[in-house]
C-alpha cells in the first residue's frame, strides 16, 4: 500500500491535502492539535512552508490510518484525519 500527498487544498476549512492511495484519491486533513504539533511556532504566514517540509511525517501517518480502518468514507469520497496523537 501506498501513498502520494498530493497539493494543498485552496480554501479548506482546515490544512488539507489531496492524496492518493493506491490509485484511491483521498482527502487527509490535518485537525488544530496536528497542526500545533507539526508547526509549533510558525505564523500563519509560515504554516504552508512548514507543512510541506513535514509532507513524509503527514504521509506516514495518514498510511497508519488507513491500514488501521481509521477512514471515513462519504459520497464525496474517502478522507483521513489525522491528529498530533497519530503524528
């Protein structure tokens, strides 16, 4: 099983990613307490740059999820959240 983080999500409520896992195309999002964990200081401004520099410990722990069953699947699609305990 495989994973690719794909770009930022533009305007989501939240730090999203499209991803695809095994050709599956996927939405792992990243809830407050990820985010703090991940970036600890940064400013707003800094958040995108110190995400994308953290891109293989989000994939990580997004492929964790998966082969865990921690999914949820919608009819819009399939997203992973993931949080600072899974990080």
């Amino acid at each position: 099983m495989s994973i690719i983080l794909g770009a930022p999500i533009e305007g989501a409520p939240r730090p999203s990613f499209h991803a695809s896992i095994d050709g599956q195309k996927v939405i792992v999002e990243l809830d407050s307490g990820a985010i703090f964990r991940l970036a600890e200081h940064a400013s707003p401004a800094e958040l995108a740059a110190v995400l994308d520099t953290k891109r293989d410990q989000i994939s990580e722990a997004a492929l964790r999820l998966v082969r865990e069953g921690f999914v949820t699947r919608h009819d819009h699609g399939v997203e992973i959240l993931v949080t600072a305990l899974d990080l």
